[in-house]
C-alpha cells in the first residue's frame, strides 16, 4: 500500500513539475475545445442559412430579379417534308408532301433601354435586403427581316400570322399592363403558361417567361421600311436588374440612387462617371460583332441568359463571412494563447492548474459567440472591438488570480490583443492575406524560439 502511494506521489508530482507532461496535458486540452469550435462554425452556417431563407422569402413576395430581353419579331412559315412510299401492289414508288409550321425569330436592329431604379431596404427581424421598383422604357427599330438563309418561298411566309414576343423572368412583379406601340397601333402583350430553365450556366436557378402579342398588322410589320416600337413596363423587384443584348447595336442606362451597387454580366458600363454621391448613371453599348449569337433564328431561340449583363443591388452582408473566417483561425488563437501560458509557467516555475488552462481555452471560444451575436446588430467591426475587449480583459483579470502579480497579466494580455489585432487584419485582406499570415506566423515562432532559447528541455523538472 505504502509502494503504491509513493508511486502515485511520484506521478501526480510528475504531472505538475514535468514539462513534457505539461505540454501533453495542454495538447489533450486543445484538442476537447476543438469541439466547441466546431459547433460554433456550425451555427455560423446555421445564422447564414436563415439570413438567406428569409431574403429569398422577401423577395418571393415582392418579386425576384428581373431578367428581361426583347422584342423579337416571330415570323411563321411553312416548311415541306417530303417522303418516297413504296407501294406493294403496283411495285412503284409515290411521294407524299407533309407541311409543318415552323417559326422565325428576329432581333431588332437597334435597341435602347432606359431603366430608372428606386430601390429601398425591406426587414424582417434582424435580417434584410434590398428591393426595388423600376421604370423601363424600350424603344428601337425592326428591318425587313432577312429569310435568305434557308430556301422558303415568299408565299410559305405567313405574314399575317406575325407576333411580337418578349421573355421577362419575373410576372409577379409586373404591376402595369405591357404594351407596345409598333409603327401606328398599339399591341398589348399577354403571357404564355411556359416557362424557362435553364440547364446549365450560372444563372440557371432563372426562370423566363414568354410574353405574347396578337397578329400584327400587316402596314406595322419591316416589309418595306423599318419598323419604329416603344414600350414601357414597371416592375418590382430585387437583388438584381438584367438584360440580355438582341439588338444589332445595344444601348442601356439604368440609373438610380442606391449607393452599394456593383455591376455584373457578361458586359461592363463604358463610361467613367457611372458611379457618383448620390448614386450611379451607368451606360452600356453592346454591338452584334460583340456578342456570339445571331440576328435571327429558324430553329427556336436558343438560351442566352449567360449573355446578360446589369446591376447588383443586393445589400452587402458579410458580417456572417468574417465570422465564420476568424473562427476558423480558432485553433491558431487558442494554442497560441496557451503558448503564452506554458512559457509563462515553464520560465516562471508557477504552477498552473490544468482547470484553468481550461477555463482560459472556454474564454477563447466564447470569444466567437459575442462576435457572431454582436455582429447580427452592429457592424462587425465595432463587434470585433467589443468581443476581443470583453476576452481580453476577463483573461488578463484571471491571470491576475493565478499568477499573483501585474507583470505576467499584462503580458498576457498584450499578447492576446495584438493576436486578436492580427486575425482581424488578415480577416479583412483578400488578395495579400497568406502573404501577411506567413510573415506573422514567422514573426511570432522567432519571438517564441527567443523567448525559449534559455528553458533547459532536458531537465523535466
């Protein structure tokens, strides 16, 4: 019995004088907090989810994206199959002529729209995102549409049964009738119980759908001279306002006074005071030679979604991005903080109680539910400022009780503040921050190799 005790003695005495026991100790104690951590990424996603849910349910009550392009000019025509048919009786051959009808596409030869937009921010709890009501004004030509590419007979062309189509992807938010004035009569447009998905490409979660005019009139249709169109449409909308280039020469301006816009598509504004105080006035100009697809079709219109090209004005919230960033530089904080710690502990022979490496390490991790919690009302930044202060402090203070002195605090806490600094810098850079990260960590193992160039490893004790 008394063997046993003395050998248990000499255990629990290793376990508090050995640095190898130490540093395995503090190991085993990263490794639990890594738990915590990981939840607390998880409920990042949770928080970022739920922010996205609700901006698609406000959108979807208002009305998604607008996605426009048009008018086209659909021109029907007969087609002609014809097919040899053996007969058995008379042992010779007879042909036999089907006609199909088939539509042809045209895009107008210029194109102009003007679109003013009068975003605002719409909340739901501590969520929101930005919605808009737009005014569109399209006008622009048609000329004699050109058949020559396939062999049709001008009397297989029917004329008479021409309409006009535009293809818009959001209905529920059109909140005027859509007509359009071609040549000298006006032609209302009604939609058509189809709709658009695209299959691939990036926008493909996009629906379009197909707005339809009744015949034309035949004075209003190209055959001789252009046809002059104008329409105007107001829609309400979200997130995003785009259009898709068809004329032969494209122009595009949208203004509005929403200050945190970015511009997107396949085309950028060319001038250089789009962006202004109050707001931007952007301008685009996009030609047929500029774009990969044609004039006019005779086989259906094939998807050119991918070719669009507008504005952004979805509300930039990155709060749950840099949280979930510095989270996970979690690990690096808490073993580095514990570093301070072992050296600490190692240099200054005072012991340290594996319950309060523990209750250090749980400081750190809550660090990141302030952030995130904080962050859902404020920017992040000022977030960032309060929770690394509130950690800062409640660590320094209980390294006061533990080491029983103002010295080791302090430097405790120095260290933990200019770490806190360190992460947010990175967290804020892009493009330079491995670059910045290494030269830290760099820095940071040649303080710690300096600081422990005197600690005599070999001696456990």
């Amino acid at each position: 019995m008394e063997k046993l005790q003395a050998q248990g003695g000499k255990f629990g005495k290793w376990i508090k004088t050995s640095i190898t026991a130490r540093m395995f100790m503090i190991g085993i104690l990263i490794i639990l907090l890594l738990i915590p951590l990981s939840y607390i990424k998880k409920m990042i996603y949770e928080r970022k989810g739920r922010q996205k849910e609700v901006v698609e349910e406000i959108s979807n009550k208002w009305g998604n994206e607008v996605l426009f392009y048009g008018p086209m000019l659909k021109v029907p025509y007969k087609t002609y199959q014809v097919k040899k048919i053996y007969n058995n009786s008379s042992k010779e051959y007879r042909e036999e002529r089907t006609e199909e009808i088939k539509y042809a596409h045209f895009f107008p030869e210029t194109l102009q729209v003007k679109s003013t937009i009068n975003p605002e921010e719409k909340k739901r709890g501590i969520y929101k995102t930005a919605v808009y009501k737009s005014g569109i004004h399209v006008s622009g030509n048609f000329e004699q549409p050109d058949f020559s590419e396939i062999e049709v007979k001008d009397e297989d062309i029917l004329w008479e049964k021409s309409k006009l189509i535009i293809e818009v992807s959001n209905l529920k938010g059109v909140n005027s009738l859509v007509s359009l004035q071609l040549h000298k009569n006006k032609y209302a447009f009604n939609a058509k119980r189809d709709s658009k998905e695209n299959s691939n490409g990036y926008y493909r979660s996009v629906k379009l759908h197909t707005l339809e005019s009744k015949f034309l009139e035949k004075d209003d249709l190209p055959l001789t001279k252009r046809s002059e169109f104008k329409l105007d449409l107001q829609i309400n909308g979200s997130k995003q306002i785009r259009f898709i280039p068809v004329g032969k020469e494209t122009n595009v301006e949208i203004s509005s006074n929403w200050k945190t816009a970015n511009f997107l598509g396949e085309y950028l504004p060319y001038n250089s005071d789009k962006i202004t105080d109050e707001g931007f006035h952007a301008k685009w100009k996009v030609l047929a030679i500029n774009r990969p697809f044609s004039q006019q079709f005779f086989s259906g219109i094939p998807d050119l979604r991918n070719y669009a090209f507008g504005v952004n004005f979805m509300i930039p919230v990155d709060e749950y991005q840099k949280s979930e960033r510095s989270a996970k530089y979690g690990f690096l904080v808490i073993g580095l903080t514990f570093l301070v710690f072992f050296l600490i502990q190692t240099m200054s022979k005072i012991i340290i109680h594996p319950f309060q490496y523990l209750m250090i390490g749980i400081a750190l991790v809550l660090f990141y539910t302030l952030l995130i919690s904080i962050s859902e009302h404020s920017s992040f930044f000022l977030a960032y400022i309060v929770a690394s202060i509130a950690v800062v402090f409640l660590i320094s203070l209980y390294s006061k009780s533990i080491f029983n002195n103002y010295k080791f605090p302090v430097l405790v806490g120095m260290s933990l503040g200019m770490l806190y600094v360190f992460i947010y810098i990175i967290i804020q850079l892009e493009s330079y921050a491995l670059l910045v990260g290494s030269i830290g960590l760099f820095m940071i193992l040649a303080i710690v190799m300096f600081a422990s160039r005197k600690i005599d490893w070999e001696n456990n004790n």
